[in-house]
C-alpha cells in the first residue's frame, strides 16, 4: 500500500477530529510511523490498524471509518489532479466503472508496485449495474464504498446507493476476495446513449466483413474459441511463426501480461472487453508446435476452422504460463489491443498491434516496418521513435520481480539462521556454543562439524529427526582406542596437572578429526579415550572398508559412497602414524589399537532436547568386539572388511582364528599399508 492513501487518512482525521485525536489513535495502534510518505510501500494491515484504534478513540465504528477512509481518499486525491483523470475515462458514471482497471494500468507508472483490484459490470440498466471487485487484500469493501460514494457524488453529480449481494473468498494458490455489489444511481443518459449507439448501426445496412478480412485489417489479431484454444491467427503470425498455432491453447504460445491479477478464462475475457489487454508472443525453440503450414495453405489456414463449440473455462493461472523468451535470439514480441466477442461465430478476436520503441529494435523482434499495422498510428510512432510506457513498465515489472527474489532470500536466509541457532543451542548449551563458534567461520560451519552436513540441513529445513533414519546395505566401522597415555582417568592425574591431561587428549583428537574430511568418514562419538568412527553412513561410500576410527567412526552414511571399507582402512593407518608424530603437552606417549568391520546398519538422528546422529546394528557390536581384540599400533579387520578391501592396495595378514564374543571363532586380518603405497584421497 503506498503512502498516498495513508496520507490522505492522517489529513482528514487531522482537519476533522484535531491533531491530540491523531496522536492518541497512533498511540493506540502502537505504530512507529507518524508520517506517511507518498511514493512509499507500506503493510497493507496499516489501514485496518488505523479503522481500529479510531475505533477505540471515538464512539464511531470500525465500519464507518473505513467507509470514511475512502471517502478521504476521493476529497485527497483532487491535490494530485488524478480527479481529472477520472472525469475524462466517459460521459458518464458507467463508463468511469468500466474503465477503472485501464486507470489502474496508467497509474502503475508512477506507483509501480500498486496491488490494484480487479472490477468488472454486470446486468446494466437505467437504475444502475451490478459490480464485481476482485481483490487480493481482506477487509478493504467498506473502504470501497466510501470511495465510490464520493466519486458519484463529487465527479458525477450522483446519489449512490450500494448494497452487498454476495461475499467470496478463496484461498486457491493465493488469497483473493469477490464481492458482488448492487449499485443504484440513475443511468438513464448512459443507456440511451447506448441505445442511440445501437439503432445508428441497426441502420447501416452494410455487407458482412469475413474473418479472413478482418484479420488482414489487424495482421496480429488472434481468434479465441471458448476453451481458450487458437481459431485463428494474423497473417503476419503465420510468416513469423512458420509453422501452425491453429487449435493450440492460447498460453502455449502467449503470456498474459495485463490485466494483472485475474485468471485469464473465458467468462473474464467477456467482462474485460473494456479493459486493455497485453499479450507476450513467445519464442520458444522447444515448442512442439505439430506440421509447418505449406505455402500455398499459409493464407486461407489463417483464420483457421471456424465452429461453434460448447462453451468451457479454463482458468489458467499466470504463475503457470511458459517462460521461455528467445528463439535465435530474437525477442519475444508485445502486443497491446482489445478483447472483442464476435456473436455470429462464438469467438473472441483479439484486436492489437504490436508495441515497439524505435526503428532500430524491429530487427531484433524479427519484423518489419511494411509488418505494421496499416492503419493507426503504429507505424508513425516507430518513424518518430515515441517510447511506449508498457516497455518501461516491463522494466519495473523485471526490476520488482527481482527485488521480491532478494527480499525472499533473505528472509529465507533469518529463517535458516534460526533453525541453526535452535539446533545449535539443542545440542550444547548456549554459552559454550557460543564461544565455540567464535573460533569458527560461522555457526553452519560449527553445526556441520557435529552433524553430517546433509542431515543437519534437513533438519534445518523443518525436517523431523525421525525422517532422518535410514537403513544401509553396508557401511564401515571404525572403533579406535588410545592405549599408552600415562593419564587416563582422574585418580591418575591428582599430581598432574589436569590442563595438561586435558590439552592432550584435545591434541590426540584433533589429530583425528584433522584427517575425517580427507577419508569421507563421520566421526560418530567419542566415549572417554574410545574413538568410534564410520563409513558408508551417513555419507555412503562403496569404499567403506578403507575409512575407519573408541572414537568412533562411520563412512557411508548418511551420504552413501562406495569406497567407504578403503576410507575406513586409509584413515586408519593414517591415524596410526599421526598419533606417532605427535607431541603431547603433558610430555607421554600414545598409542591407539583400532578394529574395524562392514555389514548393514541404521543410523538417524536420535533424541529432540541433545540430538545425536548415532548407529544401530550387529555391525556396530562386531566392530566394537574387532577393536577390543586388537593389539596397539595396529589395524584389526573382520573377514567382511577384508573382502571389500581393494585387491593388491593393502598388506592384509591372517591373524588366525580367534574367539569373539557373541560371533563364535572367526579368522581375523591385519591391515598394513604397502610400500610406496599413496594414500587415496
């Protein structure tokens, strides 16, 4: 809503109830406005806030001062010279009716983001007509009588009487309202006017024009049957197109343009037949548009099969029309006419010429200027190079879009931002995730660091922790423990210092996530100085037997690759020689015995206050049975590990047979890295 009609409110509230009045209603609706701009958008609700708290402040009714907002905005309006605008769209009150959406169209040039309604007559008469509002805005009829209260009687000298006949809302992709209104005034000159109109043709006894001539007369004219599909087209759509339109539907080859805001169907293009209409002729490469038209059939082809047919809507929404625009380069072609209704054949033509700034841009649109129309000022305007407000409304329309794409994404972007926040915060409490995240990038980097990246954003998304679960075929798990380390429960460290303690443990584990991302493995937990680690899962990988990590890791899931066993069997070894290389603060030593095995397994995200991403299955328990069994410094693998291990790429020695529990005896391997072997990323 622009600030116009909200100025007009503060205006006449002011002259009319004082300005200690206008402060307490602002007050009361709790506004952070006390000025209104007139070329800036403001909440639609803002109106209704005002009706309210004028309410509450007055003894008048929310009803009555809606109904006197508009009747303001009609006494308002006169600063701005828009009441001569009013005065020259007809002779008469009915015409001004009929022609309000075309005011809206000329209005949009200067208030280009206007959501304007839709109005269309019914049942005219000498007593009056019937009127149909469309609108996409809630609560705003009282408004519209006022207003059109004031224009009768301000503009045309009229006393009108409107009375509501029915109420319509419908919430179909988006939220519009129709009311029908009966409105009484004398209409007495208009319909005799009309019936002058009527009995001046009734005596012109002139021959019947053929489709074919009239389509020659206006060579981008379009015949439209009832189902909305093409009875018939201009002769210069048959040279441009080259091939047929004939019975296809009437979007497939055009995009409504104006009137904005309603569904083109056949029932609207009969109402509309005063408003201005603009199509979009579109080149696309991809349309299948059935055989090209042979020359000898190109002109009588042009006005197509004319029939009758049953008559059928199909409304079709604009959101729904093709977008594609270019077809070697050419530029889709605006045109701009008149929805005509032809009685004799049950058509509709529409009656346009195309809109064009300058001589130079008839390339680009693939015409000419002997293309034009012969008659009108279409030519003329091209030679002079008069530029067409609708091209620079395109450009808005363009420009707006792209705007509300921005505005999109960036409440898309606070939406994500606190669904982060809220499974952050979920997960560790807030003091301590915030000093963490102080030391990352951003909170997205700290969240995917504790949840594969992949399940966080679906739960970033809304998505619940129960979708998350999933069953895999095969992953590969890792459990790793530290062995070796002077420190390892809290008796042990009375006479160390325990920062010491702590900085190592940080270091060994560090270590170990350092190397995850380079393997493909999720490091599932870490319990004391055990490191669980997997692969196949959430990630799957094919490899999963390669990847593995009390500290305890996971490759192939939730991402399923196919290497997880090598990026097990690689991280691994690679554990085993950077906990080598490492230098402990407290000055001991560590070393880590691992297992590792393959085989099915859940995973999901279990638990809403401390979500987890864990693993479920007897291949957690035979990993966990292989790391237990291991012996320090080396990697323990079960046979089904081994048997995914790729061939030739690892030394891979026969333990024996082993006893293990809750499995029985099974033979078990070691796996060593081979000579000069590069490590597979």
């Amino acid at each position: 809503m622009y600030g116009m009609l909200l100025e007009s409110v503060q205006h006449f509230v002011q002259l009319e109830y004082g300005e200690e009045t206008w402060k307490e209603i602002l007050q009361v609706a709790g506004l952070k406005f006390t000025v209104f701009n007139t070329h800036q958008v403001y909440p639609d609700d803002i109106m209704q806030t005002l009706a309210k708290a004028c309410e509450t402040v007055t003894a008048s009714s929310y009803d009555s001062f809606m109904n006197f907002f508009g009747r303001c905005f009609c006494r308002y309006f006169s600063h701005f010279g828009y009441d001569l605008t009013i005065k020259a769209t007809g002779r008469y009150f009915t015409d001004f009716l009929e022609n309000v959406d075309n005011i809206h169209i000329l209005f949009r040039m200067s208030y280009p983001k206007m959501k304007s309604p839709s109005m269309y007559l019914t049942n005219i008469d000498e007593k009056g007509c019937i009127l149909v509002y469309k609108s996409s805005r809630q609560g705003y009829v009282q408004y519209l009588i006022g207003l059109l209260n004031q224009i009768a009687k301000d503009v045309f000298n009229l006393e009108l009487k409107l009375k509501i006949l029915d109420t319509q809302t419908s919430v179909t992709g988006r939220t519009s309202t129709t009311v029908r209104f009966r409105l009484d005034f004398d209409n007495t000159p208009y319909m005799r006017a009309k019936e002058i109109k009527i009995a001046h043709s009734e005596k012109c006894d002139l021959a019947p024009v053929s489709c074919q001539l009239l389509l020659e007369l206006f060579p981008f004219g379009i015949l439209i049957d009832p189902n909305l599909n093409i009875a018939g087209v201009g002769l210069k759509f048959v040279e441009i197109c080259k091939t047929s339109m004939l019975r296809n539907p009437l979007t497939k080859h055009f995009r409504i343009r104006r009137p904005k805001g309603i569904n083109f169907t056949w029932t609207n293009a009969m109402y509309f037949q005063n408003v201005l209409f603009e199509l979009e002729f579109l080149r696309a490469s991809t349309l299948n548009l059935g055989n090209t038209l042979k020359p000898e059939a190109a002109q009588s082809s042009s006005t197509g099969a004319i029939r009758k047919t049953s008559t059928g809507e199909r409304p079709v929404s604009p959101y729904q029309l093709r977008r594609d625009s270019n077809t070697h380069g050419l530029k889709n072609i605006l045109l701009r006419g008149q929805m005509r209704y032809i009685k004799d054949v049950n058509l509709i033509i529409f009656l346009c010429s195309p809109l064009i700034n300058d001589i130079d841009e008839l390339p680009e649109l693939g015409l000419y200027l002997n293309d034009l129309n012969p008659h009108g000022l279409s030519k003329e305007m091209v030679l002079a190079g008069w530029q067409h407000n609708s091209k620079l409304e395109f450009m808005f329309d363009k420009a707006e879009q792209r705007a509300q794409e921005l505005e999109l994404n960036y409440e898309l972007l606070d939406e994500w931002k606190c669904k982060g926040d809220e499974l952050l915060y979920s997960m560790i409490p807030r003091t301590v995730a915030d000093r963490l995240r102080a030391g990352c990038s951003s909170k997205t980097e700290l969240l995917y660091s504790m949840i594969p990246r992949t399940v966080a954003d679906r739960l970033r998304a809304g998505c619940s922790s129960v979708s998350t679960c999933e069953t895999f075929d095969m992953v590969t798990v890792m459990f790793c423990e530290l062995v070796g380390h002077d420190f390892l429960t809290v008796e042990d460290v009375m006479d160390v210092d325990v920062m010491d303690v702590v900085a190592s443990m940080n270091a060994v584990f560090s270590c170990f996530d350092s190397l995850m991302d380079k393997f493909h493995v999720y490091k599932v937990e870490t319990v004391g100085q055990i490191y669980m680690a997997a692969s196949g899962a959430p990630e799957r990988t094919k490899d999963h037997a390669s990847n593995g990590q009390i500290y305890m890791a996971a490759s192939g899931a939730p991402e399923r690759t196919k290497d997880h066993a090598s990026n097990v069997a690689d991280f691994s070894l690679a554990l085993i020689k950077g906990v080598k290389d490492l230098k402990l603060p407290s000055g001991g030593e560590v070393d880590v015995k691992i297992g590792i095995h393959s085989g099915p397994a859940v995973a999901g995200v279990v638990g809403i206050k401390v979500p987890r991403y864990c693993f479920f299955g007897d291949t957690i328990n035979t990993a966990s049975r292989m790391q237990s069994t291991s012996t320090p410094g080396h990697v323990h693998s079960s046979p089904q590990t081994k048997e995914l291990l790729p061939e030739g790429r690892y030394i891979l020695e026969s333990r024996g047979i082993i006893k293990v529990k809750g499995k029985g005896e099974m033979e078990t391997f070691f796996v060593y890295e081979k000579p000069n072997n590069e490590e597979a990323a």
